[in-house]
C-alpha cells in the first residue's frame, strides 16, 4: 500500500492517522468522564481524579498535534475521488462532516490546554510531559477559563454527534450500499474500483460550512452566561463597620474592594482559588496605631480551579456543617516598625477555632487605606482534609492572601 493517498484509496500515513486519532479520541472522552465520575467521591477519590485528568490532558495534547499533521497531509495529498460523484447533496454532507471532525480534533485540545492555561493559580493536573504546561500570551483570567471550561465541555456533545454520523455514514456504505467506501480506510485498496469521473462541489464549501458549526459553539460559549457551582470569583465584598466604631470619629474604616485568597499544593502543583463573599468590620486609630478587626467569610463561595465542590465538600472545609469562618482580633503596630502591622486573634475554620496572627503591610493616604497581608495555616490544625496522612496530594500549609483597600468612616 503507498504512503501517499490515491484517486481510489487512502494511503498508509493517512490511515495511520486516521486510527490512531480515533481510538486517541474516543479515550480521551472515556478519560474525560472517568474523571468527572470521581467528583462526587471523597479524600480517596482525589488522586484518581487528578491522574485521569492529567492522562486526559495529554492524550488531549496528543490528538492536537497528530491532528495538525493530518490536516496538513489531506491539505497537500488531497482526497480520494467520490465513488459516487452524482450523489452531490451526501458527498457534500459526507465532506462537511469530515472537515468538522478535523476541526473538532483541533479546537477540541486546543480549548482544554487553554482553560489550563488560563485557570488561575494552575490548572489541577498537569500534562504528562516535559514541555511546559501552560500556552504563552494566555492570560489568567477565571472568567476566561470560564469561557474555554463552557466550549470545551459543551463541545464533546458536537464531536461526538459528528462522531456519530460518521459511523453511520460508514455503515450506510457497507451494508446498504455495499461498495467500497471502508475498504479505503481499511487498506484493501484491489477492492476499491477507480472512482468515475464526475461533477465536483466547490472545495471551499464544506470546510466553510465546518468553520461556521464550531465558531457558532465559539460565539455561544463566548457569549452565554453559565450557572456556576459556586459563587462568582468576583463577587462584591460585603462591608459593615461595628457600632462601637461609630462613638469613635475617625475610627471606623469600610472595606471598598479586596481580595481574599487561598493557595495550596495539591499533587505538587499550586492552586489558587479566591472566597466571592466575606464581611469585614475594621476600627484603627493612626495616632496609637491600634484596632480591631473582625471577619467572616462564606466558605460555599469559594472558587478552587476544578476542585471547588471538592474543597467545600464534607472531606475538607465542610461547607453544609461550617457555612462560615470567622477571624476576630486586635491590630497593633508590628516589631518591624514603618507600614508593618499585625492582627492577632482567632480563627475558626470547619468548627474548630484556634489562635492566628495576620502580618500585613498598611498604607493610609488621607482617608484612604490599603492593606495586604499573608497567613500560613496548617490544615490539620482544623481538622480540614484529616484521611489525608500525607502532603502526596494535599499539601499541610495553606496560605491565605488579604488585599483590600478601605475607605475612613
């Protein structure tokens, strides 16, 4: 069999690829919702989900790149000739469908290592190999990994309908029509006759007509409002100032925008995740450099790349049992003197309150403040993720980031 497609039958590289993408295809979408499966799971199920989604990514990535080469063998070797010409509506079908799949083993990877890319803090499992994880220029961005997560997962439904259809079209071939049509792909070429002569379709037509059925799934997931799981990343902060503060003038501080952050390691990456919903009450006097401080944040609201549910989940912070935590504390000037501070107090996570201390810098320009500050917390000290032993999958420390900007009175 020559390398090199013919009039009558598909050559040996293209049958290579041909195969290989598709059983790559069809394991990558049996990975992919083997993985999904293990979301609901507890502790334990946490590492089996993380392999299968880093085999999924990389067999993902595997697909996209074999593909780049198939669409550049058809482009430069061409197809072979229809074996029936005059049948111009089903080998116009036939080649729109073909060039979707051929757009689909493109776009499809290429928008999962972009939500990778694009998800802050780490993309939860890493691709199986040594050549860097995340796609350059791609910025991280939640609301844009949104976007990649909505077309990528909403894209297989696509992939597998055209799928589908081709399948059917393969079978159509062979039992209703009985001609040759698989023994192209299957290397039998003594079975394929030399395709008539015939009428051909604008070339263009069909692998426009693809462009146009996965840049409408591009336009919906771009531009279509998903329900999320959790709170939005950016949900507004929720500010009150105690009533004590208000007997002191000048005293009480209200919290116009922030962020609060959490990271941890988890089967050796960084993940960085945010709370969408958390209050503050804040009184600080600059002349002795004294105040208090209270919080209180929504655990629900928290957004983890693709563990959030997870991390809420009874396993960890148990979101259902311990809706809230809570930090009370007094704020002092810290040893280090200038803009230095710190809060000292408690803090009660998952039902368990133990003492913590928040170290962070202060600026106060006229009557505006910014504050940003860093706590390590080790899990274990709350009880969060107590089957885990080790830090193989989730690691001991957990740093939680404070960047907020407040406003006197």
């Amino acid at each position: 069999m020559p390398a090199a497609n013919t009039s009558r039958a598909y050559g040996s590289v293209h049958r290579f690829l041909h195969w290989t993408i598709a059983a790559l295809i069809l394991s990558a979408i049996a990975l992919g919702l083997y993985a999904e499966s293990f979301r609901a799971g507890g502790a334990e199920a946490l590492p089996r989900m993380v392999q299968a989604f880093s085999i999924h990514k990389t067999v993902g990535i595997t697909v996209l790149f074999l593909a780049l080469a198939r669409i550049l063998w058809v482009l430069v070797q061409g197809h072979p000739r229809p074996l029936h010409p005059e049948r111009r509506l089903e080998n116009l079908v036939a080649s729109t469908v073909h060039w979707a799949l051929y757009g689909g083993m493109v776009l499809m990877p290429l928008a999962g290592w972009l939500l990778h890319t694009s998800a802050p803090g780490g993309g939860f499992a890493n691709i199986l190999w040594p050549f860097g994880q995340r796609l350059p220029g791609v910025p991280q961005d939640a609301g844009l990994s949104e976007r990649f997560t909505a077309f990528h997962v909403n894209g297989w439904w696509l992939l597998a309908a055209l799928i589908g259809l081709h399948v059917a079209g393969a079978l159509k071939h062979t039992i209703i029509d009985r001609d040759a049509t698989l023994a192209r792909m299957a290397g039998n070429a003594a079975r394929v006759p030399e395709p008539p002569q015939g009428p051909r379709a604008n070339p263009w037509v069909p692998p426009l007509l693809a462009l146009a059925l996965w840049g409408g799934l591009a336009v919906w997931a771009a531009t279509t409002e998903r329900p999320q799981d959790a709170a939005p990343q950016e949900a507004p902060v929720q500010t009150s100032a105690p009533a004590a503060a208000a007997a002191r003038p000048g005293s009480a501080w209200t919290v116009l925008s922030g962020t609060l952050g959490l990271s941890v390691t988890q089967a050796g990456v960084p993940v960085e995740g945010q709370f969408g919903t958390w209050t503050a009450t804040i009184t600080y006097d600059e002349a002795t450099g004294t105040g208090e401080v209270a919080a209180e944040v929504n655990i629900a609201s928290l957004t983890l790349g693709a563990v959030s549910g997870m991390a809420t989940g009874p396993d960890f912070l148990n979101a259902p049992a311990f809706p809230t935590a809570r930090f009370e504390g007094t704020i002092g000037r810290a040893p280090d003197g200038g803009a230095a501070h710190q809060a000292t107090g408690t803090l009660t996570v998952a039902g368990q309150t133990r003492p913590a201390t928040l170290p962070f810098d202060l600026t106060i320009a006229g009557d505006q403040a910014t504050a940003r500050g860093t706590l390590t917390l080790d899990r274990r000290d709350f009880g969060v993720g107590a089957t885990y032993a080790d830090e193989s999958t989730v690691s001991f420390p957990v740093l939680v980031t404070v960047d907020l900007t407040a406003t006197r009175g």
